[in-house]
C-alpha cells in the first residue's frame, strides 16, 4: 500500500522560508549565537555588566535565533520522515 499525505507546506511558505532564512538579519542573528557561543562566562557578565542593552539586545537576537533554527530542525524533520516513508514503499534500506 502507498503512503498518502498532502504537502506539508504551501509554494507560498517556501518563498517565505527562504527569503526569510536568507535575510541579513537572519544571518546577523547567527553571527550573535556563534559568538555568544563562543565566549566564555566572565566575557559575557563583562557584555551584560557594561552594556546592559546591547546584552538584553543579544539575548533577544539569540533567542530569535533559537526559535528560526528549531522551525528549521522539525522541517528538516517532516521531509526526512516523508521521503523515508516514500522510499520504503520500494522496499529499499531506510535513509539512515
């Protein structure tokens, strides 16, 4: 038996997705999360003890950054699953 399922996203979605995932400021909020990632803890209280709204603003942009960076874990996700789905009906080796 066939999987069906309908698509998961509109032509319209995709459009948003991309323009939106290749925005400056998209890339600049990446940017913020790796260097974040990349300080240790005395840096950062040194950035949040000396400019309080540039760490409340980085704080922001990160978690912005978190919630685009989950969006794009699960639609990862939904078309893993959908296309392992397509390719068992073939009986074929599962992706991973």
């Amino acid at each position: 038996m066939h999987n069906v399922f309908d698509a998961a996203i509109t032509d319209d979605e995709v459009h948003q997705l991309e323009s939106f995932a290749g925005s400056q400021a998209t890339g600049i909020r990446r940017r913020l999360a790796l260097l974040a990632a990349s300080q240790d803890a005395d840096k950062l209280r040194e950035i949040r003890d000396h400019t309080p709204d540039a760490f409340a603003d980085l704080v922001a942009m990160v978690g912005d950054f978190h919630t685009h960076a989950a969006a794009l874990l699960d639609l990862a996700t939904v078309a893993e699953a959908r296309l392992a789905q397509i390719e068992a009906e073939t009986g074929a080796t599962p992706m991973h």
